[in-house]
C-alpha cells in the first residue's frame, strides 16, 4: 500500500498517507457493526458473496481510476479516502460473515455427526487464516522484487514498474477475490436450511451430548 500511495498514485505527504490508512479502519468498525446486524436477517453467504466482489471491484478501481494517464490522475486524496472507507466496509465482512457461518456448519455437522465440533472447525478457520496471511506476504515480497522489479532505494521507478505496482495492488488481488468469491457458491446452509437443522436438534436433544 506504502508503495502504491507514493509511486503509483503519486501522494508522498505522511499527513495524507495517514489519513487515507486510517479511513479503512474506522469504515471497518462501521462494517462490523453493520455486518454484525445484516447477519441475523439476510444470507450470510450471499452477503459474504457480495462484499468478496465488492472488494474486487474496488480493486480494479484502484488501478483503472487512479494513477498516471487515469481519470482521477495522481495526487488526489479524497477519491482513495472515499475507497479506503468502502474498502473498509466491506473487507470486515470477511472477518465478521465467516465466524458466524461457522456456527451453522457446527449445527449441520452436529445433526449428520452426532457430534458438536465447533471447537475443530474453528482452529481449522483460524489455522487458514493464519497460513494465507503469512502466504500473502510471502507473495507480495516476492512480486515486488521478481514482477514490479521495484527500486526502494531509487528516487524514481520505471515506468514500466510504476505500471505493475499498480497491477499488483489493484487487479491481481482483485481477480484473486473473484475466485475466492465463487467458491461460496455450493454453501447450501441458509435461513431456511438452518431453520429445519435447528428445529431438528431441538427434537433430538441427544444429538452430540453423549
């Protein structure tokens, strides 16, 4: 993102850097608070379906919009605020919409296992987390120096890997999230599902405490 903001969109000032960073945090507080609240109505997939490709979007935007020769041009602050925010909103779905699914994936395992296993799924939830984050950064270093081809110490970048700086913030991530988008779709627990599972465990209180 550092690099992003200083080559690509061309806004060195440590002032405007910290703002922009800190919109996508307070728009994350808001969307936990908003997701938190749409989890108990809607689809929790769909919703989580939704925001995925929200988010690469605003990816692609971030490349197509912003940056030399583009429509918003280098140097402008509130287009990558307003992102930052929208960014912010939908990215806490991913952390808010998963823990709860998991509660409907430990009922349905319950009723078909006789089994209550929350306890595994969400270590097997956490434990992904953990190796994509770290598996992110790996990646990211390493797209830097073998893709970008970026100069740190340089005054100035190429063109060329001004361009892909901006590439690999923006649509590589984003396509990356379609992908990861369309993986939801065979998730067949929603309301209705949960509804009939729940009832189901209500009847049988045997199921998983033995």
């Amino acid at each position: 993102a550092v690099n992003y903001f200083t080559w690509y969109a061309r806004i060195q000032d440590n002032q405007s850097l910290s703002t922009i960073q800190t919109s996508f945090y307070l728009g994350a507080v808001a969307g936990v608070i908003g997701w938190l609240g749409l989890a108990r109505f809607g689809e929790k997939h769909k919703m989580y379906l939704l925001a995925t490709l929200g988010m690469s979007a605003l990816l692609c935007m971030a490349f197509l919009l912003v940056g030399p020769g583009r429509f918003f041009g280098t140097g402008q602050v509130f287009p990558l605020l307003l992102g930052h925010v929208l960014g912010g909103l939908l990215a806490s779905a991913v952390w808010v919409l998963p823990a709860s699914m998991l509660a409907d994936v430990a009922d349905a395992d319950q009723l078909t296992s006789g089994q209550r296993r929350e306890g595994i799924y969400f270590g097997i939830l956490s434990f992904g987390e953990k190796i994509a984050s770290g598996g992110a950064l790996l990646v990211a270093g390493l797209s830097l120096n073998f893709f970008v081809h970026l100069n740190p110490g340089a005054s100035t970048q190429t063109p060329r890997a001004i361009e892909r700086l901006g590439m690999l913030y923006g649509p590589l991530p984003g396509l990356m999230l379609v992908g990861a988008a369309l993986l939801i779709i065979p998730y067949g627990l929603d309301r209705r599902a949960m509804r009939r599972i729940q009832e189901e465990l209500a009847r049988r209180p045997d199921i998983g405490n033995s």
